[in-house]
C-alpha cells in the first residue's frame, strides 16, 4: 500500500511539533528561578553585656531582635496570658518603642513587671505599622499563673475578687484603759467580679501597730463565691495588751489570679496607766515642796528664838517653877530649907527669876538666901499655838543653858538640862495637872548640893 505524499509530510510535521515542544519543555524547565524564602522576624532575652549596663537601674530583661524590616517603629512588651487577648494582657505602661537598624536588627531593655493577665508569660514585639509579631516566653518572679479549673476562659482577670466597704469597729473600755488587750470587729465585703466562680478562697490577716501589724489573726476561709455574689465578713480582731497609738489590721485575699490586699486602722490608749502614774508623781513632788517648805520655815523660827527667846511668849502658857530657899521662919544659923511652887504666866518672869537664882556677891559667892530652882515646867491650855508653845520651851532651854554656861555662879556645874515632851501633846486636856493644862517640856535642874551658908 502506498502512502500519499502529502499525507506523509503532514505525520512528519506533527511528529517534529511534538519533539520541538518535548524539547523546549526540557530547556525552559531548568531556566526557571526558585521563590525565596520569607525572613520571619524574631524576638529573644539574652544575658550579653549591653553598652548601658553601667547605668541601668531596676530588675531588667535585655532583648534582642532580627529579622524586622528595615526603619520600622517596633513596640516591646510584657503580657500574660501568652497575649492571647492582645493588649489587655500586656502592661502597656511598661511598654518600650525601638527603631530597626539597617540590618534588620534591634536591642532594648524591658522592665521586669507584673502583668495584668496572670501567666503564662512573654515578652512581645510587634511593628507599629505591620503585622509583624514575635514572642519569648519569660519567667516573672511573683507573678501570679492561671488557676487551675479555668478552662478556656482567657479575660485580663480570669478570677478576680474585690474587697470593699471595710470597716474597723469598736472602742477602747475601762480594762483597756489600764492596759488590757484592745477588741475590735473587722467588717468587709468580698465581691466576685471574675469571670468565672472561684472555690477555696482564704484571707489571711495580721494585726498590730501600723508601722509593723506582724500579730497573727486566724484565716477566713470561703467554699465557693459564684461570679457577682457579695460575701460580707466578720471577723473578731484582738490587738495585744499595752497596745499604744494607731493600730492597723492587714488582709491579702488568695486563690484568685491575682492576690487583692486591703487594710483598715484605729486607735487605742491606756489612758489610766498614764494619768494614774502622772497624778501620783506630782502629788508626791508637792507633798516633797511642803515639807521642804515647813522644814525651813521651822528652822527660821528656831533661829528667830535663838536670837529673841522673849518674843515668842504667849499668853496661853503657864510656867510652873519648883524652887527652894531657907526657911523664913527658921533658925538664921540652920540650914532648913523650904519648897514652894510658882506659878508664872511669862516667860520674862521665868527668865528674870533664872537671872535672879544666879546672882553672886562681890566675893563670887551665891548671895545669902538666894532661890535654887529645881524644875520648870511650861503648860499650855487647850487653845494655845502647838508650834508656839513648843518653840517657847526650847527656846527658853536653850537661853537657860546659856545663861548658865556664861554665869560665874559656883553651883553651875551641877546643872543638868533635859526636855521630856508628853505624848498626849496639847491636843486634849490632863486631868492630872488639875488645871485643864497639858505640860509639853519640861526641864530638870539637880538639887544644889550645899548648905543655905549666910
């Protein structure tokens, strides 16, 4: 069979179109230029010395980033939460805003903070005018972590709790006033604003001054405070005995994402065990004045007798003098002698008569018939002065003491002086006396020893 020739030259066309475009697929395949790969931006904490170590101050995160686009605003953050609610996680406040350098590459510092949402917890980078964001996980001391049972709940405060209206009640009784411990009541509202119902919630309290409330309060402790519910707690506070000034109770709620604290004060005073003490030593300061007062107006009265013993007569005192002389009556030659009382309301006639007992002729001998006093005895009525009359016998015991030291009569020696004062005083009447008189001193002379020699 023969083929037609234009029919074979048309199997040969196609047979060669297919071969030319086999062909070119194979040339133009290996000529095609593969797509590069995106660069991801990056963000990490590192521990390299920074040109700023010298001068930073505070608990920092040292960052470092790559991979940005050139000249772009790149803002850096701490967030809870992993910023799974986006800004609301973050502590914006603390936020910082670098600019890329021509490598793609940055370094900041970044406070170390607490952030409102609780951890886990990054630190995120994201560009001011891009979607570009990068995140490290950080560890934040004292930071609080989700509690287990939230589920997917992922609000800013997952489990939260106020504490409102608090309330510190009570005064001071009369135990506290002497130093007793001072009682209190301690009020208080716990509010769920959370987002979910909050189980085992406890609140620890101390109580004590307000620069150190360290004294420790039992724990208030709650089963479960469903979202909204307002619990209202009482709570009896007791502070120390001797407790002084301002008192403050000190209260931190836990079991929530983040701890809430609230405090309240008041005042307490033992008054009496500062006034009590305060009168009584004033009262003994005084007391200490007046007698110190009397004692020296004592001595200038003593002082003033010692002077002039005449001057302090009073005409409410009676001096009884015993006296012996020879007898009138009797044999010139004889040596009888007589006894007899006077009685004298002044005490210039007892000192007169003294003078007289001691007169001495001109030999120095004790003039013939001469009075010898045995006793003076000073009384007083129910109405005399004590302190004059009192000051009357000594101040007349000491003049006649005096007078006998200085006197030249020869039967001086035998003077002997002695004060007896009676325990009654003056202050009621002795029946003894028969007289309504009391004596107060009285003052003994030995009897002469020697004969009435004319």
């Amino acid at each position: 069979m023969t083929s037609h020739p234009a029919g074979l030259l048309r199997r040969c066309a196609a047979g060669a179109t297919i071969v030319v475009v086999l062909v070119a697929g194979q040339w133009v395949a290996p000529a095609r230029a593969s797509t590069p790969t995106p660069i991801v931006p990056t963000i990490e904490v590192v521990n390299e010395p920074f040109p700023d170590d010298a001068i930073a101050q505070g608990a920092t995160f040292k960052v470092k980033g790559a991979g940005w686009p050139v000249g772009q605003l790149v803002q850096i953050e701490v967030c809870g939460s992993e910023a799974r609610s986006g800004s609301s996680d973050c502590a914006v406040d603390a936020a910082q805003i670098v600019s890329i350098g021509t490598d793609g590459t940055f370094q900041a510092r970044l406070s170390v903070v607490v952030p409102p949402s609780p951890c886990p917890c990054v630190i995120r980078a994201f560009g001011r005018d891009s979607t570009d964001v990068a995140a490290v996980p950080v560890d934040i001391p004292g930071a609080p972590n989700a509690h287990p049972g939230d589920g997917t709940v992922s609000a800013p405060a997952l489990r939260r709790i106020v504490v409102d209206r608090v309330e510190l009640t009570g005064s001071d009784t009369f135990a506290t006033w002497w130093g007793a411990p001072a009682k209190r009541t301690l009020t208080f509202d716990l509010v769920n604003t959370g987002s979910v119902a909050i189980n085992d919630v406890s609140v620890t309290l101390t109580a004590g001054p307000a620069d150190d409330p360290n004294g420790f309060i039992p724990p208030v402790k709650l089963d479960r405070i469903e979202i909204g519910e307002r619990r209202t707690m009482t709570v009896p506070i007791e502070f120390p005995a001797l407790s002084f000034g301002t008192q403050l109770v000190r209260g931190t709620v836990n079991g929530t994402s983040q701890p809430t604290s609230f405090s309240a004060e008041t005042t307490t005073h033992p008054w009496l065990l500062i006034i009590v003490p305060t009168v009584l030593l004033v009262q003994g300061l005084l007391l200490l004045i007046r007698n110190i007062a009397r004692r020296r107006l004592h001595d200038a009265d003593e002082v003033d007798g010692a002077v002039a013993p005449a001057a302090v007569a009073d005409d409410a005192l009676i001096c009884v003098v015993e006296v012996a002389e020879p007898d009138p009556d009797g044999d010139p030659e004889s040596a009888d002698i007589v006894h007899r009382t006077l009685v004298l309301q002044s005490i210039q006639a007892v000192q007169q008569l003294v003078l007289d007992s001691l007169q001495v002729d001109e030999q120095g001998e004790p003039v013939p018939g001469q009075l010898i006093i045995n006793t003076i005895t000073v009384l007083a009525d129910a109405e005399a002065r004590v302190g004059a009359s009192y000051h009357a016998c000594d101040a007349l015991c000491d003049w006649i003491e005096a007078q006998f030291t200085e006197s030249e009569h020869p039967d001086t020696r035998a003077l002997t002086l002695r004060r007896h004062v009676s325990p009654g005083g003056n202050t009621s009447p002795s029946t003894a006396s028969g007289m309504g008189m009391v004596p107060l001193s009285v003052m003994v002379r030995a009897p002469h020893v020697r004969a009435f020699a004319s």
